[in-house]
C-alpha cells in the first residue's frame, strides 16, 4: 500500500522545471522605473517577489550553489525567473544597464545603487515643497489623500531618524501626524468649509484616519444631495451673495440668472439689454415735475411745500462740479 501510494509521487525534476516555468508570471508589478520614482518601484517589487517565495534571490540570502551540485539547477531557473521581473518592470532605456548582470542579486544592487541613494537634504526640500503645494482642486477626497500619503510615505523613507529614547519616538510621531492632519484640511476646496470648522472646533485633533472617513462622508452626502455631481461654487463664491448693509445687518446681493454675475437682475443685465449700458454712472433719480399750468403761466410759479422739499433734495444730490 505504501509502495503504491510512494508511486504517484513525480520526481522528474525535468516536469517539475517546466510546470513552474509555465506559472510563472512574466512581471510582478505595473510600476514601471524610471529615474525618478525608485523609491515606490522597489516597494512594489519586493511585494510582488516576496509574495511569489523568490525575496531571497534580491536580499543576498539566496547564493549561487556549486555548479556541480543538484541544486544549481533549480537555483539558476528561480534566479531567471527573477532576473525576468525585474527586466521587465524597468523603462527602455534603464534595461540595458542591468541585462548583462550574472543574478538578479546584482541586478538589484546596481539600481538600488544607481536611482536608490538617498541624496536626502534636496530630496527633502522637494518632498516638502511639493506636499505644501498639494490642494485638492478637482481631485476627489480619495484621489487628495492618496497624494497626500503618497508624498509622506517618500518623508518618511529620507527622514529616516535612529532614535536612542521610544517615548520620544512616539511623541515625535504623533505630532508629525497632527500636522499632516492640517496639512490634509487645509488643501481641501472650500466647500467642505463646514465640516472642516467642525474637526477644527471639536477640541482635540482625531487621528488622519478619522479626519478622512468624516471629510469622505461629507464628500458622498454631497454627490447625493447634487445628483451626483460636485458643487464647483466656492465657499467663496456662496459667501459674495451675502453682504453687511449698514449697521451690519445681512442682506442678500443680486445675482443674474444669466450672466451669473452679482449686483444686478437679469432685467438689468447688460448681455441682454445693451440699451441700458449707456446709462452707467447717471443718477437713477428723476427731477420733480412742475405742474403743466405752472408751465403756460406767464406770472410767477407757484409750488407747495412738498414739491420745495423735492426740489431742495434734488439738489442737494447734485454734484458741485456739474
């Protein structure tokens, strides 16, 4: 019974090599390098290795076995496969450096050496002049954070501390998380003014987790709220429609249905009624009228004193220079 079971087991090494041939993929990620983003190929192309059992071959624990030995074997086809990945994930004009290399371990080393040097001060200041730069515009709230981490993910990697005392550590940590906290409300568009006045106001700062999931919510009640469109109007732009009157009193502005333009109704928008446009600047009053007989009479004019106080009114509206 063991004879027959032991017998189903293959031992052909030949079949092995050529069934894990034919399950190999021919490239374990889509990021493909360039000169400038080493730091997220290589973070992807160490998952996809390591995920396939071949992490050895790039970190130096894998060596090359004798030649002689039933080992070469199996190491030279999982080196290759290696060796084809990385190939693979590099631009055109980067394949040529590595091609000739002997094991993917040396292929590693010279881009690690080549694109993955830490120049950290100028790495830095671009790092930090790009995430201060960074504000949401027409991004989605998912799109704005995604960039957002993408670039303190780069930080973190150059500003790379030893640190002597864990409990500074983790102050240090927690503060630098705050920040990036302000840094994610204050790139956000306006329209989310009020949900941003509410994290700000709750007295503590949440985590940047907790800041997103409220800002994503607001973000998806709004798409409901406009039919699944964004509402490109600025707060801004909402806060021109309200003025302070004297006394600071609030009152509305006009606003044209037409041209979208503030202090006018469409009854006297320019667009549609150019007639008007030559009126700019003259007074909008009218003088008083004169009783028609006053007209005709050939003696002296005679008003009430209602018409004096109009007439007094109207000039005292006059300017001195006309």
């Amino acid at each position: 019974m063991a004879a027959s079971s032991s017998s189903t087991v293959n031992t052909d090494h030949s079949e092995i090599a050529a069934y894990r041939t034919e399950n190999v993929p021919i490239q374990v990620t889509t990021i493909r390098l360039t000169k400038e983003n080493y730091l997220p190929w290589s973070a992807a192309m160490t998952m996809g290795i390591a995920g396939r059992g071949r992490i050895a071959y790039i970190n130096g624990r894998k060596s090359e076995p004798v030649e002689t030995s039933g080992e070469w074997d199996t190491w030279f086809l999982e080196d290759n496969q290696v060796k084809t990945w990385i190939v693979n994930s590099v631009s055109a004009d980067i394949q040529p450096l590595i091609l000739r290399k002997k094991t993917a371990r040396d292929m590693w080393v010279i881009l690690e050496q080549m694109y993955g040097q830490k120049k950290t001060v100028i790495r830095t200041y671009q790092l930090m002049t790009t995430v201060y730069g960074i504000r949401q515009g027409n991004l989605s709230i998912a799109d704005y954070y995604g960039a957002l981490k993408a670039k303190w993910e780069d930080l973190d990697y150059y500003s790379d501390i030893n640190w002597h005392c864990p409990h500074d550590q983790t102050l240090y940590v927690a503060k630098e998380w705050e920040n990036r906290v302000f840094l994610f409300l204050v790139g956000l568009n306006d329209e989310f003014e009020s949900v941003r006045s509410q994290i700000l106001n709750s007295g503590e700062v949440s985590s940047i987790e907790d800041v997103y999931s409220r800002v994503e919510a607001e973000e998806q009640r709004r798409l409901v709220t406009f039919g699944g469109k964004r509402d490109l109007m600025s707060y801004n732009e909402r806060s021109a429609l309200v003025s302070r009157g004297p006394g600071g009193t609030t009152r509305s502005l006009r606003r044209c249905a037409h041209c979208k333009k503030n202090g006018h109704t469409m009854d006297f928008c320019w667009d549609l009624h150019p007639e008007k446009k030559s009126n700019k600047g003259k007074p909008s009053y009218r003088k008083p009228t004169v009783p028609e007989e006053t007209k005709s009479s050939g003696g002296k004019i005679s008003i009430s004193a209602e018409q004096l106080r109009e007439l007094r009114a109207y000039l005292g509206r006059l300017d001195v220079n006309q």
